[in-house]
C-alpha cells in the first residue's frame, strides 16, 4: 500500500542554523591558521545577542568580533528592524581550553594509547538510497533546494522584494510499495517578510509568489523524473499561521545543534544524536558521520545495494570502533548477509579517526558551508582560504567505487 514520507529544512536565516553558521565560521578561522585546533564551540542567538562559549585549544588568533559580525552580515540580518544585525548585535565570548582529561584520549602521544582515539564515545550513522542522483532521499533534497532558492531570489533583490532571511520547508512525498517516489502529496513553506500592507493581502500575494515563481525555479534545476513528480493536486500551505514578520534570533532563540535531522538525511535512516556544527574533526560526532556517509554512498553507487545505512561506534580514547554495523533493507544485490558486507566495508573503509581525517581531508577550513542546507548530499568542490585551495564535501565522492565493486565481485 502507498506510504507518505516527510522531511524539513531550515533557511541560513532560520536561528539554530544561524548559531551553527558562527560556530563553523570560528572554526573554520582557527583551522585556517592551526590545523590541529581542538575546537567544541557553542552559539546562542536571540533578541541583538550573540553568545559563545566552548573548549578550544589552538594556536591560531583570531578575531572573534570580525568573524561573528561577517557571518551575520553574509546570512543577511543587516537591518536594526530585525531587532537582530550583524552591526549593532551584542557578543560575548567565554571560552576555556579542552579538558587535558580528553586531550590524552585523542592525542597519539599521550595517554593509555599509542594512535589517535575517538574524541568521544557514540555511534555515528550514514544512509543512502536511490531517490536522487545525490543518493539523498527526496522529501529532505527537495526541502533543502526550495530554501536555497528561496534564499537566492532574496539576495538577487528583483523579485519578491518583501522576503527576510528567516524561513522553512516540508515536503511530503507518496512512494509505492517498492519505496519509489510517485508524485508530491504537500508542500509546506513558511518565509519571513516585511510588512506591506493588510494581512489578508500579504499572504495571497506570497502564496501567488511562491507557486508561480519560486517553484518554477525549482523543477528548472531537477531531473525531469523528479519535475514529472509534481501534479495539480500537490497541496501547498503557505506560511499557514499567516503573518510571520518577526523572525530570526528575534522571533526564537537559535542554538548550535538543534537541526540535527535536517543536516543529515531528513528522518531517513538513523542518527545517533551527536551534532556537527562547531566540533572540529577529532570529534567523531562529526568525522565519523561524515565518514559512514560516504561508505554508504559509494556502495550504493557500486551496486552493492538499492538502500544502506550504516552504523559505526567507538569508545572514547580508543582508535578502533567497537563495531560496524550495515542494514541494506532486503535490498541487497550481492549474495552476502548484511553481516558479511559490513565485514567487507570495514575492510575496506579505514575507519580509524586518524585514517579518516587523512583519507577525506577534514583538517581544512571547510565546515562553514556545511553549516546550511544539509552536510549530505552536497557537491564536492574547491575552496580557496588565504590563498590556498581545499577539497569540500569530500566524503560526497564517488572515489572508491572501483574498489568496491572488485571487492564484492560486481562488473
């Protein structure tokens, strides 16, 4: 029988991703000048305030107040109405070193160990499927680009010229009894604006504006398997509660880490629980996530299976994970259990938190752009910090589907 399925994103606007986008900006600046910075950096926002506070050991200085302002700047919260601008915004930084209890864990010359340890105990989870050519389910990759969409017709400044940075999706999307997307039951979009004019007026003429601009935009960027998704009978709420002029930091209190599910794969799978903003890749909340991610896509990709998740685990101070875990869903194309392909993965996959900042680059100043419209499914690029060029998204790379393949047999 049909199922819906539903997944959410954030704007950069939005609070929380706003208090994750300062964390990975401060980051980012101390591994641009220390590439070894232990860095565990927590943001709150609300109402003209900025709060920082976390563990940090680095030999790089930085310029907190420049850092913070530019990222507010940049999101677009550049006008006192807001009640929250990159300008006149309070900042308080409190910040001490990293426990030297955790320290001698992690570092490989100190401590019970002899290598780099996981920086905590946890399980961390990757997933992917076939909905996408990104290998992301399509309720969260359709959330995700209706708010960069969204955020870009607001930066260009010609259309919808009302638009304010804070705001949020929801796709709902009908599968089949063979998990293969059929077409989109509802769209839900909630965007902060100006006030111009009675209420009533507003929101016909958002509404207008959101279906007959905004989502043209959108199917012109998708794969024509995915336009033929949408029909005449998609239901759409447009910001339903009506008038949503009191937004951003103003409206909520943001915090670093509170959209874990949107920064992953959108309720698909699983998540452990651990966030990704502000921890440098020691942390293996973050590494190993990002880690298991593109294990999961690459034996997709490989053929080894339609569907994957991907569990590992660790104990803090300890370099090995105490296990590796995969469920293909009954999906599998190989003749091995799950058991036995998580056995093959793990052989392959070093998943040692030294092998996998080594083999996926993470030491680099390239967290800032994860920081908004998801950490998955993303297209590797370059970054240039300070004149020097780094890999991003590496672990979206398809690198190791050569030797998957041999590895389980498939031509």
């Amino acid at each position: 029988m049909p199922y819906l399925f539903t997944s959410e994103s954030v704007s950069e606007g939005h609070p929380d991703k706003v208090a994750d986008q300062i964390s990975d900006a401060i980051l980012d600046a101390m591994l641009a000048q220390d590439p070894h910075s232990r860095v565990a950096c927590e943001t709150l926002v609300t109402t003209g305030q900025v709060v920082v506070a976390g563990e940090i050991t680095t030999k790089a200085n930085i310029d907190y107040q420049e850092v913070i302002r530019n990222t507010i700047q940049k999101i677009g919260y550049t006008k006192a109405e807001y009640k929250f601008d990159a300008e006149s915004c309070g900042i308080l930084v409190a910040v001490h070193q990293q426990s030297p209890d955790i320290a001698q864990g992690v570092d490989s010359d100190k401590g019970l160990h002899k290598e780099q340890g996981a920086g905590d105990q946890g399980m961390m989870f990757g997933y992917a499927n076939k909905d996408t050519d990104t290998y992301m389910p399509l309720p969260l990759a359709l959330s995700h680009l209706l708010l960069e969409e969204l955020s870009k017709i607001r930066k260009e400044g010609k259309q919808m010229k009302y638009l304010r940075p804070d705001a949020k999706s929801q796709v709902t999307i009908e599968y089949n009894d063979n998990n293969q997307p059929m077409r989109i039951d509802t769209i839900v979009i909630s965007t902060q604006h100006d006030d111009f004019g009675a209420e009533k007026k507003m929101l016909e003429q958002i509404k207008k504006d959101m279906i007959n601009i905004l989502i043209p935009r959108v199917m012109k960027k998708l794969p024509k398997k995915v336009q033929a998704l949408f029909n005449n009978k998609i239901v759409y709420h447009i910001n339903p509660t009506g008038k949503f002029v009191i937004g951003g930091p103003h409206g909520d209190t943001g915090l670093t880490g509170r959209k874990i599910i949107v920064d992953t794969f959108g309720g698909k799978g699983a998540h452990g629980g651990g966030a990704f903003s502000g921890k440098d890749p020691s942390k293996v909340d973050r590494s190993a996530a990002y880690a298991s991610r593109h294990i999961a896509k690459n034996l997709v990709a490989a053929g080894v299976c339609d569907e994957i998740l991907v569990q590992v685990a660790y104990a803090i101070g300890v370099a090995k994970p105490v296990g590796l875990y995969v469920n293909t869903y009954g999906t599998s194309k190989v003749k091995m259990t799950d058991g036995e392909i998580a056995k093959k993965a793990g052989e392959l996959f070093d998943m040692r938190p030294a092998a996998i900042l080594e083999r996926l680059k993470l030491k680099n100043p390239i967290y800032s752009e994860t920081a908004s419209y998801g950490h998955m499914g993303r297209t590797p690029g370059k970054k240039t910090v300070n004149g020097k060029s780094y890999e991003t998204f590496t672990w979206e790379k398809l690198d190791f589907v050569p030797q998957v393949k041999k590895a389980f047999g498939i031509k």
